[in-house]
C-alpha cells in the first residue's frame, strides 16, 4: 500500500490575521509589525509560497484596508472575520474558499518564524486522513494549551490554559496552533464547536476532541528549534524574535565565509547578497537590498540602504550610505554621508564629514573631508580640498556641476551651479566661481577674479635615493 502524503495533494494555506494586538500599542495591525524589516505577515506568506499551495487565505479583521494595500502585490485570497470570536470561528470564516478535497495548513500572522522545513516534516508525517499538529515541549508552558495524552501516548484533546485542571497545568507539551487537517474534517468539525468555555470562544483546538471521537489518528511533529513557533504579542517579543532572526541570518552567512564579527549585534532588514571574504563589523544595519562584492570591508555603527558595493571597497566605522553605487577599490568615512543617486567609480577616496547626493565620481578622485558635493559629474583624477560645496539649489531649482578630468579644487572653496570646471583647472582655496573655469589654468576669485596663463601647477618634489 502506497501512503499518499499531504506533499502529493492540493493545498490550501490559511493565515489567522485578524488580531488589532492591542498590546502591541500600536495603531498598526499587529501582523505589519516587522521582523527584519518586513511585516510578521510577510515572513509567514513567503514561507507558506515555498510549499507550493493552489491558494493562500488570510483571514483579517482589524486594519484591513492596511493590511490589503500592503500586500496588494500578493495573491492571496482575502477573508473577513468581523467580530475576533477565536481560532476555530477564524477558520470557519475561510471554509466557503477551502475545496472539498484540499489539505489545509493552518498559520498565524504573528508567528512569523515558522521554517518551511517545518511544515514539510508535519506535512510528510502527516497521512491523508489524519489530523496533524505541530507541538512543542517548554520549561514554561504557563499561559499555553497542553497536549493532553492517553496511557498508550495518543493525543486525547487540547486543553486550554484558563479552562485545565492542577494536573493537566503540569503537562510541558503545548499546543503551537499550527494544524494540518482535510478540508472535508472541517467542514464537519467546526460547526460542531460551542464557546462554553472561560473566554467564551470558538477554539480551533476543539477539533482535536472530535476527531478523537470519530476516530482519525493525531499525528504531532516537534519544530526544528522552539522559537520557531514564538508568538508575537507585545514588544518584548517582538524583539525576543528579531534577535532570533537575526541570530539565524548571521549564522547563515557565518557558514558561506561571510565574517559577522559578533551575530549578537548584527541586523538585516532586507535582503543581502555577499561575496566570499567580505567583513562585517559590530552595529552595522543593512536596509532594503545589499549587495556587497569580494573582500568588502563594512566598518563598526554604519547604516547601509539599497547600496551595491564593489570588491576591496572599504566603509570605515559611523558612515551612512543610502541608495549608492560604488565601484572596487574604493575607500568610503569615517563618518561620510552618501545620498540617494551617488555612484562611486573605482579607486575614489571620500573621507570624513564629506556628504554627497545625486552624483557621479570618477576613477581615482578624491573628496578627503568637510566638503559638500550635489548633482555633480566628476571626472577622474580630481581631488576636492576640504570645506569645498556645490551650490546646487537657487531656492526653487537645482543645477548641475561639472567637474571634468584632473581638477583641483582648493579648500573653502564655492561651485555655484549651473557651473563647469574645465579639464586640469585649479581654483585656488576660498574661491566663489560662478562661471565655467578654464582648463589648465588657476581661478583664484578671492584676488579680483585674475586668472593666469602663465601659471604651472606645483609638482611633487621626486624622492631622491639616499646614499
């Protein structure tokens, strides 16, 4: 006799999410909560996608024009429990989508650590007819429904915490709320639930009992790790899980030679893609979608966002990089201030207290300290002196600088846009231009304006051999 597992049928996956999560505090649906920089729900939608379903069910209440745009982009089949009655008038809300000959998985919104490892196990351990429930042994089970057992160690019912005995609050073994039944059993089941209990609700748990009473088997597989199955019902455990996810993310990259100097102090509120050999200081938060090439060093307390980074590129400690490109090569802080539309070439140097927005740098140049560089292409070669701005905005508009190959430009100086300065120019230190400055020549503004032909950059004395 061949055994046919739930893997081989139609799945349904349903999404208990209908909680305001008033302990939360928050006028935000507790299940847009996030973990790692997504919403709970979303974690919990893209773990059920892995297992392949014919359709996702969330089944909402509180928050659900929220909760809807949020995941527009989704397909999921929407479901509203108007009025929080429990668990098992949850699912019954979701039972008019649910076909007749479905398996159906059932999640929850604010559990947003469930591994798809997990519930495939369940589901393999799982025969059709059966009921399965995922269950887990805790030192402190206090608050929680026990998995109450026979003498021959079969599943007789759930008790609820509020509605146990003395005996049966001794019991370890608890319910997670994660079930795998038939369509068909629930169809039968939950309109044989009754709320004659201490919170007057309709426990999804319940059907434990009844499918005891008719004889289905309940089989329970235990999660992987525990806080798989942690809920999240305040703000305490909203931070006990993102510890444990960020614990679980570190680890990974650990394994593929990604150094993380401590997981402990390590968050990824996205997605990152890393390359062998790359490093990752303590305190380093990476936002939206990182990608950071072959031996990339991350210094300690900066903040990454949607930035791609090229390989031997360093980011020393306190700097904040947001919507950046940079080549290889490249030495970025401390304490610098990158901006949404900058893009670095190989080899640039940006030092201290330098911010830049919207702008192109060129191989090799260098902004060294203290300067402010907006909407600028610059070429190669150029080296900015410290204190040096670009006056891009008149007030109402904003104006490009240009800056081409091998200029430099003194310290303290002013590049008041629309502005360019021409190939080799050098304008001297405190200057205001506000014209396009010739090249190979000296603008120097501060002594009348006087631009000299005749003038020769200084050239670095050769280092001669001692003997």
């Amino acid at each position: 006799m061949i055994m046919t597992t739930a893997l081989d049928m139609d799945l349904s996956i349903v999404v208990l999410a209908a909680g305001q999560g008033t302990r939360m505090k928050s006028q935000l649906p507790k299940v847009l909560h996030t973990i790692g920089g997504k919403p709970m729900l979303a974690h919990v939608v893209a773990t059920a996608k892995t297992l392949g379903p014919k359709q996702i069910v969330v089944v909402y209440g509180y928050g659900g024009q929220t909760l809807k745009a949020a995941f527009s982009d989704e397909a999921i089949t929407w479901v509203e429990q108007t009025t929080q009655q429990g668990t098992g008038d949850a699912v019954a809300k979701a039972l008019p989508v649910l076909p007749e000959n479905h398996r159906v998985i059932i999640l929850y919104g604010d559990v947003p650590l469930i591994s798809a490892q997990t519930l495939r196990r369940l589901l393999n351990a799982t025969p059709k007819s059966a009921v399965g429930v995922l269950t887990v042994n805790l030192q402190s089970p206090f608050g929680l429904g026990r998995i109450v057992r026979d003498e021959n160690g079969a599943v007789k019912r759930i008790v609820e915490e509020r509605d146990a005995n003395d005996i049966e609050r001794q019991i370890h073994e608890v319910n997670t709320g994660i079930f795998v039944v038939e369509a068909k059993h629930l169809n039968r089941w939950l309109p044989q639930l009754n709320n004659k209990n201490k919170q007057g609700e309709y426990y999804l748990t319940d059907i434990v009992q009844l499918a005891v009473n008719d004889n289905v088997p309940i089989v329970t597989v235990h999660p992987s790790v525990e806080h798989e199955v942690l809920g999240v019902n305040d703000r305490l455990q909203q931070v006990e899980a993102e510890r444990h996810y960020q614990r679980f993310i570190a680890t990974a990259f650990l394994k593929e030679g990604v150094l993380i100097c401590d997981p402990l102090r390590f968050d990824l509120r996205g997605t990152l893609q890393a390359e062998s050999d790359v490093k990752i200081d303590v305190n380093v938060v990476l936002e939206g979608d990182i990608i950071l090439r072959k031996g990339v060093q991350i210094g300690p307390n900066c903040v990454l966002i949607n930035c791609e980074i090229g390989e031997g590129t360093i980011v020393l400690a306190n700097s904040h990089l947001d919507g950046v490109k940079i080549g290889s090569g490249a030495i970025v802080g401390p304490f610098a201030r990158l901006r949404p539309g900058t893009v670095l070439a190989d080899k640039v140097h940006i030092g201290n207290f330098v911010e830049i927005k919207n702008s192109f740098i060129g191989n090799a140049s260098k902004i060294n300290h203290l300067s402010y560089i907006g909407d600028t292409t610059m070429g190669q070669d150029v080296n900015i002196g410290a204190g040096t701005i670009t006056c891009n905005y008149d007030g109402a508009n904003k104006y490009q600088t240009i800056i081409e190959d091998e200029v430099h430009i003194g310290s303290d100086s002013q590049l008041i846009a629309p502005v360019r300065i021409r190939k080799g120019a050098t304008i001297g230190a405190g200057s205001t231009v506000n014209k396009d400055a010739p090249e190979y020549q000296l603008t120097l503004t501060q002594q009348l304006n006087q631009r000299s032909k005749s003038w020769e950059r200084p050239k670095k004395t050769p280092v001669q051999d001692k003997e």
